[in-house]
C-alpha cells in the first residue's frame, strides 16, 4: 500500500518530547573524530544529562564491589548485587537465581554502570543473585582479554 506524500512528511518530523530532550542536552558529538575513551566519557557524561523519572526505590538490594582474577593474574572489577534477607542473616542464597551481567558496548563501550537499574530490578523482582562484571575493553585489550574475562569471571561464578 501507497502512502500518501503527507503521511511520509509526517514520519521525518521529531517527535516533541524527543526533541525537548535533544534540545536540553545540546549536539551529540560526532564519535567518529574521536577515541573509544573519549566515547566511552562522552556516553557517561549524556547519560547523567538525560531527564528521566526518579529511580525507583532499591531499599531490598545491597551491592558490593568486588575483583575477579583472570587467566593473567590481573584483577577485573565487578558489582554484586544481593537481595537485604540474604546480607541480613548471612545464610547462602539456596535456590535462589543467579546472573551473571556482561554489559553491552561490543566489548569495546559501556561499564557495570550502565546496567546498574537492570541488575537491581533483577535483584529486587527476582530475589536473584547478580554478578556484573566490567571487562577490559579494546582497543586498549585487543581480542581476546574481554571474552577471556567474560569466560573466567563465569568459572569464577561456579568455583569462586
């Protein structure tokens, strides 16, 4: 089916509330003049400058950031996240779901931050067990060290 011109002039309008947003936070930069780091800095600093609804309430979660040793004997960081009853009284979580977090970004952008809601929400909803790990990101690590640390930090998960 044919559309009409007026209808396709309609879908290349933005939306209003995307463009109030867009407006608020000023020109992206143009990522292709600029280093993986500096998107990496770049992503961080938009995220903080986006409106959005207050965070939810996470009063049931308990993080903790911690390191995983890899196959090289470096230390990657990664965050727990855990439901209170569990931290409270110190008893293992028997039964209890556990996920293990890789953040997105192609194993080149992101961090445990950008996941930080999600993992909660998982934690919170599921009463699951959440283990989020941060990386190393190339091109600083070339390939492999960031599927190297995703398969250490899940042996990691299962032996400790």
């Amino acid at each position: 089916m044919l559309r009409g011109t007026e209808e396709l002039e309609a879908l290349s309008r933005i939306d209003p509330q995307l463009e109030q947003i867009l407006q608020h936070i000023g020109p992206l930069p143009d990522i292709t003049q600029l280093e993986p780091a500096q998107i990496r800095e770049a992503a961080k600093l938009r995220a903080r400058q986006l409106p959005g609804p207050a965070a939810p309430d996470f009063n049931n979660v308990v993080t903790e950031d911690i390191t995983i040793p890899t196959r090289d004997q470096q230390m990657i960081p990664a965050r727990i996240y855990r439901p209170v009853k569990a931290a409270a009284d110190g008893s293992p979580l028997d039964g209890s779901p556990l996920i293990l977090n890789f953040h997105g970004g192609g194993f080149v952008l992101g961090g445990i931050e950008n996941d930080d809601l999600v993992c909660k929400n998982w934690t919170q909803t599921l009463g699951a067990i959440v283990v989020s790990v941060e990386y190393r990101k190339a091109p600083e690590f070339k390939f492999p060290y960031g599927v190297h640390d995703a398969w250490d930090s899940l042996k990691w998960v299962c032996h400790g």
